[in-house]
C-alpha cells in the first residue's frame, strides 16, 4: 500500500471510529431561567442540583446557565419566556400561570388533595404525566415535576380559632385558590409583599400569615411574633415544575434528552426529601428557643366549611372547562383508591405510635 | 502544501479533536446478580428501571447485564458474589446478610422507626449515607439506597388479635428481627418456603403470615384465606440496596460514575412511588372482590409489648457493638426531630380529613 493510500485508509478508519462522537460530544449551552431570587433556600438549590447533575452526567456536554430573577426581572413569566424561546428551560411553579393557563395551575396543587408521595404515584403510574402534556403541549412546552415542598402548613396566627366566627373579619395573607377559598368564609385576604410580611403581623396589620412550612418559614420570623401554627389544608403537597422548550428538546441527542429528564426527576425528589430534613430541623429550633410557639388543628367545623367550599370552587371550575374537569376527576379518583393505602399503613402506623 | 502534508494535517487535525473521545467513548459492561428471581415484580423491575436508565443515559457506554437468582443460585450470597468480583454489582437488601455484617441490617429498616421519606431525608441529610459506607468500605464495596417498599404490613391472620394472650402460641411466619421480637412474645415463630405459605396458611398449619404490603402480598393470595390484614410496626419502611465493587467503580471515568450513582438513586425513588401505586390498586381490588377482608390495628398492649421488645433488643446489640450503637442513636435521634415534623404535617393533615 502506497503512503498516500496508508494515511487514506487511516484518516477513513478514524472517522469510521469517531465519526458518532464528533456529533455526539457537541456541547449544548441551555439557558434557564427560574421563578426564584439568587441563593433561594431549597428552591433555588433544586435549580442548581439540577443544573449540576445534567452538566456531571454528560461530562459537560450539557452546560446550564441560570438566571434567577433578578437577572431577567420576570419571576412570574417564566412560562412566556420559556415559550417564545428567550430561555430553554424555566423552574417555576404552574399555579403562578392561573392566568394565562388556568389548568396548570393543578398539577402543583389541590387543596385537601394528595400527599407529595401520593401526587408523584399520580403523575408517573396515574396518568398526571399524560395530562400535564396535554395542557402545556399547544404552547410548544414539555413539563416535568420540579420538587416538592412537602405538606404546607396553614400559617401562623396571633389568636386561636375555635370557630367558623373567628374567621368572620380576620385578615390574612394567603394567596391563589386557598385565598379563594378563605374569602368565601369572611376572611379580609389581603395581598402583602414578601417583605413586608414579618412587620404587618408584628404590627397586627394582619392576623396571620400563610406561607410554606417550617424550613421556609423560619427565616421570614413569623414565629417570633405569632403563636400558633395550624397544620395545613390548602397545599398537602406542592410541586413546582421544569419547563422545557419543545424546539430546544428535539435538538438534543437522545442520551442528553435522557440525562435532562432524569436530572429532573432526581432533583424533584431530592427536593422533597430536603424539605423534609429543614423542616425537621426548623420545627425543632422553633419550639426550643420560642417556647410560646404553639401547634394547633382548625377545629372539625373550620375543616369541614373549607372543604365544602372548595368542592365548589372545583365543580364550577370543572363545569367551566372540560380539561378543567377531566384532570380534577383524575385526581380525585387516584386520591380516592391511593388514599386508601396510606390510610392503613403510615397513617395507621403513625396513630399506633403516638408517642414520638 | 502537497497532498501528503494535507492528509497528515487532516489525520493529525481528527487525533487531536477526538482523542478525549477514543477513551470515554469506551463501553464498559457490568455484570449485575439481584436477589431477585427472573422477572420479580417491583423489586426486579427496579433492577431492569436501573439498568435502562444507565445505558440510555451513556448512550451505551455504560452495559449492565443482570442475573437474576436462577442464574449465580446465590440468592443471599450477593454480598460475597460483589466483594470478591464475581460481579460487579449487587441488587439485594443488606439485612439479608445479618450473619456475615449485621450492622448492615439497620439500613434496611429498624422495627418501630423511619417511615420511607423520613428514612431517604436521614440517608441523604442526616448522615446515613456515610454510616452505610462505613460499614461496607472493609469488604471493598459502595452502597447505596436501591428502593423502597414502603410501610409493611404486620401481616395476614386467621383470627383476630384482642390481647397479648392471643399472641401466646400462635404459629406465624414472620423472620428476622421482626420473629425475634415476636418469639419473646410467645409466638412460634417458623420459617416456610414462600412456596408453601399459601396452602400453610389455607390449612391452618401457620396462623398468620407477614409478607410485605398488598402490592407483594395480592399475588400470594393471602386475602383468599385469611381475613384480618394488620397495619405493621415491624418494617415502617424498608429499603433494599445497591453493592458496587469498589474497583470496579475507581476503573469508570467520572462521568459515567455520575450516571450510574444517579440511575440508582433514580430507581430507588421510584420503587417507592410504583410500590405506593400498586399497593393501592391492590388493596382496593382485594377488598372490592373478598368482602371478608378486613383492616385492623393491633392493640394498644400489644404494640406496647413488641415496642418494648424492640427497643430491649436494640440496646443489647448497642451495648455489644459501638458501630451498632453509633448507627441505632443516629437513626433514634433523627427520628425524634423529623417525626415531630410529619406529626403536624402529614399526620395532623391525614387525620383532619379521616373521611377519605
């Protein structure tokens, strides 16, 4: 073989070798853009979890550059950017899009729905998935579960409620459908910045102050200035969401398609299972050095007001729109029989060992 | 530039671009033995879920090739099949080798403990992880969490159980720990072939049986022959595990460390979600198709009698052994801070809404 054939045959083996690396080893910059404040506790950590385990895995393949809000001044319009292509990626939560896209709004929550283990069970074995497709798919958006808060608490109040009266007139800061739902009870909803929030319940300009669980809640204070904090009816569980621009999507490779969509999952959970190690941690904190802090449940009637009120909120909803009503029907029926089973193990389990 | 330059120019050009790639474009297959037989429901899907996850997420560099039971026949011996590197990982439950490395066994679940998101956020926050590699790092190996079942139940009895009288002379199948503590009860305890656990228990040879949760426990066809279903004490949640030989792990670029370390932990939450979903499914057909079948709690005296019992065992085995002393506090204290959490959150919610 003549020198000229030699280097030939050698430059047409290296590409036969190496010709699928050279596509596959492109490097994809994605830009994402989320809801959340630099060094956002839990939440803004998810994001960068995220971006972390994608950029691992593909051994810098995949590259993610975060923008929070501050960056891009449009915390609450992830959903546009994400769709018309100025981000590949959003981190968000679907009930901030109520107005544009009123059934995004239930696959973070439902008020007296499911647990954040029975929500996940909905959304890969129940066919949640399927119907979260199917809302974002006309905007050109894939949508993933994006972490979970856990169980939300239904906020810090300066005086007990005993009664469905003692809500007649009571003003409070709790936003969205469970703000809805209150008002409907004669609660005054009012409308509060974040930053303004410790002061107005110090200063009684509000009577209380919903807002996340202990590991979210503590740093805001709410615990220095009022007593009692009631177990929550209105979030049982609330997931927030990736969004993933469809174009951007296709574009990848199928293994970094598979290495997004994991890193996803995985941070989603992980998520999940931090907000439950900080709230552990916080609850503790806040009961040892604020002795006055006190855990109470609204009394039976108080439960059963805001439950019949937001059964009807739903069935208007679900009269109104029929993708509306086929995903509130979903839940409902997977809560029903999924229900079933937490009832005869963890919560049986955790009644029978009452004393921890 | 004459044409033999230009071809050295393009060989050396393709060599120097795609050289990183020549040695991380290398497949690497890895033999895998589960506990599991061929085609195990969850359990060995979970195995399959893994083993997908990775070899999508590499694009096929990354090949697992699992043996069921049927194949090694060591089903109990994949903790010696691993560190000696007849394989190079492992898909079992670490309490299953209690003889060789008991200290092992309190990663799977500990009577009267964690229930499953308490048990991840102990794992991944509280120090778990590192106790776990602790005791596994002598014999060479890496663990990691590899599913959960969920809350088990006590198990399926003919009759019911009123009183601590009733336990006395009772013949049930229920092994490990959970038989030990039984067996000071006055149970006979005895040990039968998952095979013959049916027809033991249709002719009364064994009174009561515990197996796992409905999911598990439907295709065994307990509820055919005895109607009382107890919520369990015994395993609150149980988590199986991931062996990895520690040279074959430091052999794998980066990368594909990454990708394996996140498929497993991937598949672990997901085994507890399908776990949750199935175990609903199936505690509702069996109680639409066997009327009979009914839920019961164990007495209060009784859970006080197995409580104690268990936690007299548990000091025994601390005062006999530092590392199990040092991993029962850490999960002791850790249950005290996170459950107080889950009391006023999922519990209190649970319990609000007891019509469900």
């Amino acid at each position: 073989m003549s020198l000229r054939n030699t280097l030939l045959a050698a430059v047409a083996a290296t590409v036969t070798v190496f010709s699928f690396s050279a596509v596959a080893q492109e490097t994809h910059t994605l830009r994402l853009a989320q809801t959340w404040g630099p060094n956002s506790p839990i939440l803004g950590e998810t994001t960068e979890h995220f971006a972390e385990l994608a950029e691992k895995m593909s051994d810098g393949r995949l590259r993610i550059r975060i923008d929070p809000s501050n960056k891009h001044k449009a915390p609450f319009g992830i959903f546009d950017l994400v769709r018309h292509g100025q981000y590949d990626l959003g981190h968000t939560a679907s009930y901030y899009y109520k107005g544009t896209i009123p059934n995004a709004m239930y696959f973070t929550t439902i008020p007296f729905g499911m647990i954040a283990p029975e929500m996940y069970a909905w959304f890969y074995h129940g066919g949640g998935m399927e119907l979260m497709q199917e809302v974002y798919e006309p905007y050109g958006l894939l949508s993933f579960p994006g972490g979970n808060t856990g169980n939300q608490m239904g906020g810090w109040f300066r005086e007990e409620i005993n009664s469905l009266e003692d809500l007649k007139g009571l003003k409070m800061r709790t936003p969205g459908f469970a703000g809805e739902v209150m008002s409907e009870l004669g609660v005054a909803v009012t409308n509060i910045p974040p930053g303004e929030l410790y002061s107005s319940l110090e200063r009684g300009t509000v009577d209380a102050v919903e807002w996340v669980g202990p590991a979210l809640d503590f740093p805001m204070g709410f615990h220095q200035v009022a007593d009692y904090y009631y177990s929550g009816w209105q979030e049982p569980n609330a997931e927030v969401q990736f969004l993933v621009n469809q174009d951007t999507w296709n574009e990848l490779p199928v293994d970094l398609q598979e290495i997004l969509r994991v890193a996803m999952r995985t941070a989603a959970y992980d998520m999940y299972i931090q907000s439950m190690h900080e709230s552990g941690v916080a609850w503790d904190r806040m009961k040892e050095n604020y002795p006055n802090v006190t855990h109470k449940v609204f009394p039976p009637e108080v439960i059963e007001a805001l439950r019949e009120t937001t059964n009807r909120l739903l069935r208007e909803a679900a009269e109104n729109d029929p993708m509306a009503a086929k995903i509130i029907k979903s839940q409902h029926d997977y809560l029903k029989q999924v229900r079933q089973w937490t009832n005869i193990s963890d919560k049986a389990y955790l009644n029978s060992v009452a004393g921890d």
